[in-house]
C-alpha cells in the first residue's frame, strides 16, 4: 500500500496527539464536507458571538476599510485566512468590486469543500471577481 504525503502527515500528526500526555488531535482535520457544515451551523448561533461582532465591523465599517485599501496604489493580491462560506467578506468584495479596485482575492481554508462552495457562490454573485483559492494549511501556503 502506497501513501500520500498527507496520510504520512496525518498519522505522525494523530500519533503526536494521542502519545501527548494531554492528548489531542489538531483541529485542521476535523473539517471535512461534514465538519465545514457543523461549523458554519455554529457561527450562525447566536451563541458564537465572532460573527456578529464582525459582521457589525464589516457592515459599519466597509467603506472605511476599503478607502484604507485603496489609498495604496495599483493592483494588490487580498488575502483571507479561513473564508469559510464567505459571509462577512462578501460585504467587502463588493464594496472593492463597486470601487474598481483592482485586485485578487485569495481565500486560504483547510476545508478544500468550504472553500469550493465560496468560490461556486463568487462566481455567481460577483462574475468579475479574480479568485485564485488556495485549500491546505494556513503556514505551508503561505511560504509559497
């Protein structure tokens, strides 16, 4: 039997955990298609208070933050970190979109299924929106 190099990571990551004297498991794998929509349930309980605090700053605040954004000049690449359904950036990819920005917008999300979902919905929601997703861990995409 042949093994990839995210199985071989996988098992040293799960061997690590549970040989811990606290054991654990890392987070990152528990968002599979199953996972991603347990967890986008949970930001939508009144419970989980993040999303309704950012919500609150990207719709108070949008216009604000994309006038910081563009007070740079030329193109810029718009990174995101764990977009998930895309809930609270669409508010402001469309207020950069409304402002002919010029830029990609690269969400980065350990859940390849999450991310495919954000992506299907960009496409229909903002056809001219460049989108370059990136599924895996957040450290090994970044050194790329």
């Amino acid at each position: 039997m042949v093994f990839s190099k995210v199985d071989i990571q996988f098992a040293k990551d799960t061997l690590q955990g549970l040989t811990s004297p606290d054991k654990y498991l890392l987070p990152k794998y528990f968002y599979d298609e199953k996972g991603s929509r347990i967890f986008q349930k949970i930001m939508r309980m009144t419970e989980y208070y993040p999303t309704d605090c950012e919500m609150q700053v990207f719709t108070s605040q949008s216009s604000q933050i994309t006038s910081e954004i563009l007070s740079g000049s030329g193109y810029f690449n718009l990174i995101e970190l764990g977009p998930g359904d895309g809930l609270k950036s669409k508010i402001l990819l469309h207020d950069l979109m409304n402002q002919n920005a010029r830029f990609a917008y690269i969400p980065i999300d350990i859940s390849s299924d999450a991310l495919s979902g954000l992506v299907n919905q960009l496409e229909s929601e903002i056809p001219r929106l460049l989108v370059k997703a990136r599924a895996g861990d957040y450290f090994r995409i970044l050194k790329d």
